[in-house]
C-alpha cells in the first residue's frame, strides 16, 4: 500500500496511491494536514481505513506533498552508515573526526520544520550563509507501532514502510559547529517522497538507492548508486539503537544514511547552485526531484 498526501483543488488530501503509481484515491479525515499519520495510526490500530470521498484522480494532476509534513519529533539521522562513504570522507575534512572502528552509529537530528515535498523547490541560503549545500540521498524508514528498547530481533515489527529522503547539507555549516544538527536543518532541506510505501511491499534491507545532479543547463550525472545491504549499521541495528531509553512512536522517522558519491567527496567538491536539480530514487518506492534555487 502506497500512502500520500497532495493539494487539489485548492485544498490537502490524503489517501492511497495505486500499485502502478498512477492513480490517487482521497480518503476521509479531518486531518489532512498532519499528512498520512492519521492513516497509520488506524492502520497500526487495525482499525478500517475510512472511505474514499471522490474518484480516482491521476497523479499527474495533483500535487505531491511532503508525506507527513510536519514529523512529529523531528527525524533520527544516521552518518556514515555505506563502508564507501565513509571511505571518501576520509579524504576530506572529516578525516580527523572519523572513528577507528565502527562501534555504534552516529545518530543526530533533523528539524521537523525543513521537511518539504517530493518535487517542492529547495533554498539555497545567501553565500553569507552558507555556500557549500550538498545532496545525500537516503532510504527513510517509517516507525509504525512504537516502543522502547526494542531488541534487533524484534526491530522488523515495528517498522511501518518507507520513503525516499535527500538529506540536504550545508557542510560548511556542520564543520563550523562540530556538530551537524544545524547545518542539516536549514528551511526547505528535507525533501521527502512521493508517498510511504508499507513493509508488506518492500524489504528496506535490500533495494537500490540512487541520485542524479542535473547542473543547471546540463544533462543528468549519476553521482549516487548503492544498495541499502551494504549499510554498515542495518535497519534492525538502528531501530535498536535509537530506541535505547527512547521510545519510539507512530510516524517516527529514521533516515539511514547515504552512499559514497557527494558533492563534497570530488575533487575538487561539487557544490550545488541555483537551478540544479536532484533527483534521487529507490527501487521499489519511486522518486523525488527537487530544484534549487
């Protein structure tokens, strides 16, 4: 099942997209605007989901928004989680900061406020804030029931489906503070999409997770392309971790990682600019494609 929101008509929806992608069926709630939360809630409850209240439009007339808009603590974020990754940011200003061996995962956070849509134009900030924004494409696991110290072996079942996230970055920005929430949180720097696919439909811990750069005024690169059973740290190991003391809700989002091929690890870096374009997709869940400007 394929949940998502959109505006239409001059107003938020939620619903269900149909297994070809092509087809959007409204449903009725009251809450649009806390995106598909709403839907997951009866759905980890078992409730019935409620009737749709129109017919089937074609997704190429409505206008994907973000999911859920507004996630309701933010979002755990994981780095350095592709052994190639962390390769290739051993050879920029991170080598200093990288650790020896691979214990734990580093976990940090994303405001709820940055997230925005799966075609939705990204800001870039003034060169007096920041000139060096990255891409980093990422499979985003959605928590469907909650809890807390969950174990590895239990993880999976709590795990309500997935969606395709680029973690933007004003690297920058994360060097400056040493630390990385800041620099990942800017306005506009959580493109989120198209829809959450359930569990049921997708083993999140085998797909294929792309991303292309198109520069303004050129043609599409390939920068990204590598397969989440490469993570260092797996699905079940993060949901173990950042459930540790730490209960877990409905709606919770943990973004795994990105693999090698960021702007920042060529030489020299590839920055973005203004009228680029990121398109990052994942096998099985579908594609988002943001602009900068």
């Amino acid at each position: 099942m394929r949940l998502a929101s959109w505006r239409w008509g001059g107003h938020h929806h939620i619903g269900i997209i149909s297994a070809d992608g092509r087809d959007a069926t409204p449903l009725g709630l009251a809450e649009a605007g806390e995106g598909v939360l709403p839907l997951m809630r009866r759905l980890v409850d078992a409730e019935p989901l409620p009737a749709a209240t129109g017919a089937r439009l074609s997704v190429q007339a409505i206008e994907l928004a973000a999911p859920m808009p507004r996630p309701p603590r933010g979002l755990f974020c994981v780095g350095r989680n592709y052994h190639a990754h962390a390769s290739e940011l051993a050879t920029t200003v991170f080598r200093d900061s990288l650790p020896r061996e691979h214990t734990w995962p580093i976990v940090f956070t994303k405001f709820a406020e940055c997230v925005i849509g799966p075609h939705d134009g990204v800001r870039l900030p003034g060169a007096a804030v920041s000139s060096q924004i990255d891409y980093e494409a990422e499979l985003a696991v959605v928590i469907g029931r909650g809890g807390r110290d969950i174990t590895r072996a239990r993880a999976m079942d709590h795990v309500f489906g997935y969606c395709v996230l680029n973690d933007v970055t004003a690297r920058d920005v994360q060097v400056r503070h040493q630390q990385w929430d800041l620099g990942k949180s800017f306005d506009t720097f959580c493109p989120m999409g198209p829809w959450i696919t359930t569990a049921d439909e997708l083993d999140g811990r085998d797909t294929r997770v792309r991303c292309w750069v198109t520069p303004a005024g050129g043609e599409p690169e390939l920068r990204q392309d590598g397969y989440t059973k490469d993570l260092i740290f797996d699905i079940p190991t993060l949901i173990e971790t950042c459930s540790r003391g730490i209960t877990l809700h409905t709606g919770d989002i943990i973004a795994t990682g990105t693999p090698a091929g960021v702007g920042m690890g060529f030489k020299p870096p590839r920055w973005l600019g203004a009228g680029d374009m990121v398109r990052i997709q994942i096998d099985g869940l579908g594609a988002i494609e943001n602009r900068f400007e």
